[in-house]
C-alpha cells in the first residue's frame, strides 16, 4: 500500500468521505492528503489507526469526535465540536477552531494557532495516564475550561495587544479538575467562582514547557521567547464544587 | 441542631421470638438495630428506620415487624405529614431535597384505566400452550418499502436488534448500581435474549464479553466513553433525559466514585462525576442529527444509534425532529421513571405520565409518516405484563423496566438510593454490601421474572386470537378506557368501555 494517497473531497458527503478514509487507513496507508474538503464531518473519527491526515480547506463539526491516536493536520480554520470525546491522537489546526473545542476530550492533543469560540475545553477529563491537553495560541470566548474535570489547557494570547485583556468571562465555571495556564491579562470578574489563582510551580512550568514547545514547533514560534512570559495558573478550588447542594 | 423530624416507622420486636443472634444488627445498614450485651437486649433506634425490610425477610425467627409510624398530626389535606418533613428537613440543611426511585405521587396511572380485549365467540382463542406464539421484536429503522430480486431482499436493511421478549433493562450505571446487579442484569438479559443498559458510568471490562446484549450509553458526562465501548456495544443510546429528573444533570457525589468506579468512568477516584444538564454538544435537533451520526460514524453504521428523552410537554414535536435526526430507536422515559438519586422537588413535579407521551408520539409519527423510521421504546414505572400489553397496543415497540427488574433483586423501594446504604446491596458502592446481590441467583431472578412475563404475554396475545406480538403493537382497537374523561381518551386515542 502506497505511504502517501491523496483523497478530493470535491463533491462528495461526509459519509462517503469517511468510508474512503477508513478504506485508506484500515489498507495500512501512513498518511492521507485531504484536498477540497468544505465541511464535511467527522474527519478522523473511526479510524483506529495512527494514520497522519493532512487536510486543505475548511473540514466540517466533530473534527475528529471519538477519535482514537490519528494525527490530523488543518490548513485552515477548524468549526465546532472539534476533538469530541477524544481518546487520543493530535489535532494541529493553522487557524481558528470553533465552539467546544476538545468537548469531553479524554486523551490526545489539541493546537489552535489562533482564536477559539465558546466552551473550549469544556469538561475535559483525565485518568491515570489519558491527560488530554489543548494549546490556544490567541484567545477564546466565555466559560473557557467549563466543568473541567481534567486535562491541561492552555491559553497563550499570541494575538493580543500590549496591556488588551482576554474577552472571555465566566472562565473555568465548575471546573473540578485539571489545570489551565493563561498568558495575558484578566481580571478576578472573568473567573467562574470554582476558580482559584497560583503562581506557576516547577512540575508547572515543566508541563508548560513540554506543551508550549510543541505548539511553537508546530507553528514556526521560538519556544524560548514565548516561556519567558508571565503565566497565570488557574485550578479548581473545590473537587467537589456541588458537593453541599444537598439534603439526605 | 436537634432535629424536629419525628420517626417514621415503628420497629416491633416480639421478645418472646427473638433468639438474639443479630442478624437484624447486621443486616441493617441505617443502623437501627443493636444489641446491648450487658441486658441481653436488641434495641432500636427506630429514627433511623427507612422501612426497607431487610430485617424483616432475613430475621430467622419472624421476631420483627416493621409499622409505619401513624404520625397523627391534625388532619390537614394540605399539610400532610411529608410535606411538614420535607419543610423541617430542609429547615435544618438548607439543601435541596434529594430522593431516590420514582416518583410517588398519586397522579393517575393510566395503565389502570385501560382494559384489553379477547375474543369471544365471532373469532377463536388461541391456546399458547399448544400453538406457537411469537413476541419476537425487531428494533431499528424500518424501510420505507423492500423490493426483492431473484435472489431474495434487494433493499438495504438499517442495523436490526432482535429481541426475544419484548422487555429491556433500563439504563443504570455502574456507579448507582453495583457491578453485580449490572453484572445479574446482563447475564439475564442474554438468557433471554433481550438487551441491558449501562447507564452512564461506562461498561465494566468484565462485562464486555455480554456485548451482544448490551446497550451502551452517551449521556453528557460522556463517562467511560471511547471506541472500544462503542465497539463492544449492540445499540448506542444517547441520554438525553430521564423520566425521574427531565431537565436535569446528575451527579454522581465523590464517595460513590471507588477505584473500580473511577476506572470504569475514567475519572480521578474520590472527584464527584458530574454529567451536566445538557450536552454541550447538543441546542437544538440539527445538533442532535450531528451527534446521532457522529455515533453512526464511529460504529461504521452496525448498529442502532437510539435517543432518550424524558416525556415532557412537546414530547411529540420533539420525537418527530428526533426521528428526522436519525434516531433508529426513540425512548420515552415517563412521569414515574426511577432514578438513583434526583432533587425530589423535579421527581415529583416535572414531566408527563409515559401513557400520555406515548400515546401523542406514536400518532405524531404515524401522522407524519414516519412511524417506521424508528422504534419507539417507553420506560417509567412499568410493574407487569399487562402494562407492557397496553403499551404495546398504544404503540410501543418494546418496554424498558428498571425498577421491576430492581425489585426482583430484592429492592424494597425505600427510595434511599440517594444515600449509598442501600440494605439489599443493589444501590451502593460498598464492597461489603455489594455482596449481598450473587449474580447467580440475580440472574436466575430476573430471568424467571422475564420468562414469567413472556408466558402472561402469550397467553393475553392468545386471548385475543393473535399469535404475534407484531399483530397487537399499535393495534389501540385492542383497548378501552374505563373512568377516563373525554379528553383523556381522545389523547389515549381509546374507545370508552361498552362503546
């Protein structure tokens, strides 16, 4: 079987896209170049193979949902649902991504390179070793790391102006779980009330470093200037936020 | 604080019985029971008491009685007993109420109101002891029409689920329930060749070789979701709603979540799981259709993605947009559905009885012309055959029961779930008290409690002269309502008696 195939997704539904890519994958193909694609979904889902997809062009909602260790590369701008349910794999998108990006994500990774919509992160959750990660290179919309339950989010800011604040407000409301390190400014208004604030500790930075690298080397930043900012670290106060809701 | 709230059963114990073995000691989880060794005595604290019985059936000697305390305050329609409880306990939490099971409340069961007919003299009986008879059910997308070849079915069939009795085990995670009830509930529902639910707590390694006759659902904690649970599974059910708590998340409270709990979960041991109100993912039916297929896509289109909804006011509009989402199999989960543990303020107050959604749903399809595109299955409160012969005449394809198939298990309906002692070891994480359901004899119980249906169901099919269950679904000429007003019937889509 060939390394490299080449599927047009000029014309032709989700179903049937994804039928060709399963037949690529499951043939043993290493890697898909996806041409032509307009908003087909589900790109990356059901494929159960470590194939490298690269797409051009604009794919459609649930970009990967359920997806199990593809690498998926966007030359373009990710829509919504991106990375649903994610168990594991990689999703690199050069541009933005839409609402709910990595919805309960368990595993794998997540790169935007610039801005996300809504809910990003959105009850992420982590086991043991399954830590899914998301790397936001400019910034997102409301209840960034909403009912997070684990995993790492990360927020660089990339794209806004000296002293400009983040827009999101209600950032990590209900969070229990994980971590989010955000670089530029916010102010104590825009945090969910689960939230608390630290300093970055050494295992941070570490976890930092590792993620943050592979961000920059996937879009051509120094990695070394874009450590050097001040990181803000966001952690769930309570792992039991709605523990006293209750009468028995 | 002291509390106000006065005991609400009065445990008896005949002296002149008792043999003082403590078995009523230890059976009880509330901590009712105990014997002072110094007179010789078993006491009780009866305010603990929540009237389960298991002291009861598992005292050797018959020495206990449990009473319900009369509680005589002044009469008062309004302030009736529970309601000056529910205002004291919350008088001293100040925290919703939180219950477990269905709702209690007397609003009208209407299975009680419906009478099935059978035939006399002008067609004959049939006697299902000697003639064969069929309940055999089929659920999935039905096409619109089959064209043959030569060579037999030319038309493409979506994924089929055959069951041999109509009945299904509803969904109830491994989290709410102990791995042996769920472990009871699959080895039953294969005997029987019918289906069992996980809930959404993920699937047990050690019960995905029951695959073949397990439901598995996506609910919006997406708990212990991944492709080999999909993979594993015959039908993907996405929750949507359950009858017990419409509208509602769940949360499943941190001290439930045990290392076998947190692996089959996948979350962190000892952190509450919480399953949001809706899913994210989920604001309107187009983004319903985008999930269902989502699921289709992830299966490679084998089996049946079906949706869950709760029976509300809309139900009909609703099930009608589920279908053209592409739900292969709606659910209906009504008024009287159980849970494990849901704010009783939303259990007893929101949604509609299942008689009614059903009823408004089917026609809506049928109306529609899309009846065949999906299965209805109902849920909620469904306690014998002849309720499971009604719904089947009004519509449905198949029942769910849960807590029927509990109470075969031993479940009282003390309505603790909530508080993780279940006594019958059905509702709790507790390693000692899971103990207490051996899924041998759990399955042996439920699958007598499904074969013993089966028998009741061919013998009212018989009555009526049909020898197939196919020949009575939707089939509403087989009802009639008895004390049901105008209204009621035109819903019911019945006759009056007599009429």
């Amino acid at each position: 079987m060939k390394e490299v195939v080449t599927i047009d997704g000029q014309g032709i539904f989700s179903r049937e896209l994804n039928a060709k890519l399963r037949q690529a994958a499951w043939n043993g193909t290493q890697k898909i170049e996806l041409r032509n694609v307009y908003g087909q979904r589900y790109i990356g889902t059901n494929l159960g193979k470590p194939v490298e997809i690269e797409i051009f062009g604009t794919p459609g909602n649930d970009l990967g949902a359920f997806m199990d260790g593809p690498k998926i590369i966007v030359h373009g701008n990710a829509q919504d649902g991106c990375g649903n349910t994610m168990n594991d794999g990689e999703i690199i998108i050069h541009g933005h991504a839409g609402d709910i990006l990595g919805l309960s994500a368990r595993g794998g990774k997540i790169f935007v390179r610039e801005d996300v919509g809504y809910r990003a992160g959105i009850h992420m959750k982590e086991y043991q070793d399954k830590k899914p990660a998301v790397v936001i290179g400019g910034t997102a919309q409301d209840f960034l790391g909403e009912y997070m339950a684990g995993g790492v989010l990360i927020l660089l800011g990339l794209n806004l102006k000296e002293g400009e604040r983040h827009k999101a407000n209600f950032i990590g409301t209900g969070m229990h779980g994980g971590v989010i390190y955000m670089r530029g400014k916010i102010q104590e208004f825009q945090l969910g009330k689960e939230v608390g604030v630290a300093e970055l500790d050494e295992n941070d930075y570490l976890t930092l470093k590792g993620l943050v690298g592979e961000f920059a080397s996937h879009f051509d930043y120094d990695a070394e200037e874009l450590l050097r900012y001040k990181y803000t670290k966001l952690f769930p106060l309570y792992l039991r936020p709605y523990g006293r809701l209750y009468a028995y | 604080m002291k509390t106000y709230l006065p005991p609400k059963f009065i445990v008896e114990r005949d002296d002149s019985r008792c043999i003082r073995c403590e078995v009523c000691v230890n059976q009880c989880t509330f901590d009712v029971h105990s014997y002072d060794i110094e007179d010789d005595e078993l006491k009780s604290r009866e305010e603990n008491c929540v009237g389960c019985h298991r002291c009861v059936v598992f005292c050797p000697t018959e020495a206990l009685t449990i009473r319900r305390n009369p509680l005589d305050y002044r009469e008062n329609y309004n302030w009736r007993p529970e309601v000056i409880e529910d205002i004291i306990k919350q008088s001293e939490t100040g925290g919703m109420l939180l219950t477990g099971m269905g709702n209690d409340k007397s609003y009208r069961i209407y299975w009680d109101h419906l009478v099935l007919n059978a035939s006399q003299v002008t067609n004959p009986s049939i006697d299902p002891l000697r003639e064969p008879m069929e309940l055999t059910t089929y659920l999935g997308q039905k096409p619109d029409r089959v064209e043959f070849s030569s060579v037999g079915l030319k038309t493409e069939l979506a994924p089929q689920v055959k069951l041999e009795v109509p009945v299904m085990f509803s969904a109830m995670s491994y989290g709410a329930v102990s791995l042996n009830v769920q472990e009871s509930l699959a080895r039953a529902a294969t005997e029987m060749g019918t289906l069992w639910n996980t809930g959404e707590g993920g699937l047990h390694p050690k019960l995905y070789k029951y695959g073949d006759n397990t439901t598995v659902q996506v609910a919006s904690g997406r708990f212990g979701v991944h492709p080999e649970y999909l993979d594993v599974a015959r039908i993907v059910e996405i929750k949507i709603g359950q009858g017990a708590k419409p509208g509602i998340g769940g949360h499943l409270p941190g001290e439930k979540v045990s290392a076998e709990v947190a692996r089959t979960r996948m979350i962190p041991r000892g952190t509450d799981a919480l399953s949001p109100a809706p899913q994210h993912d989920i604001y309107s039916i187009e983004d319903l259709a985008q999930l269902v297929y989502a699921l289709k896509e992830a299966t490679n289109y084998t089996k049946p993605v079906a949706v869950k909804i709760a029976a509300v006011h809309n139900s009909a509009a609703i099930a009608s947009g589920m279908v053209r989402a592409g739900a292969d199999i709606i659910v209906l989960d009504g008024l009287r559905g159980a849970t494990g543990a849901a704010p009783k303020i939303i259990r007893d107050n929101v949604g509609i009885p299942i008689e009614l959604a059903l009823a408004s749903v089917d026609d809506r399809l049928r109306q529609e012309g899309i009846r065949n595109q999906a299965s209805v299955v109902i849920a909620g409160g469904i306690r014998n055959s002849g309720d499971v012969a009604k719904a089947i005449a009004l519509g449905a394809d198949a029942i769910y029961i849960g807590t029927a198939a509990l109470v075969a298990l031993g479940c009282t309906i003390c309505q603790q779930c909530h508080t993780g002692k279940c006594a019958w070891g059905i509702c709790t994480p507790d390693p000692w008290l899971t103990k207490r359901v051996n899924p041998d004899i759990g399955a042996r119980r439920l699958s007598n409690l499904l074969r013993g249906w089966s028998l009741e169901l061919k013998d009212i099919l018989g009555g009526m002269g049909i020898n197939a269950l196919e020949s009575l679904r939707g089939n509403r000429l087989h009802l009639r309502g008895v004390g049901l007003t105008d209204t009621e019937l035109e819903i019911l889509g019945v006759r009056m008696a007599g009429s």
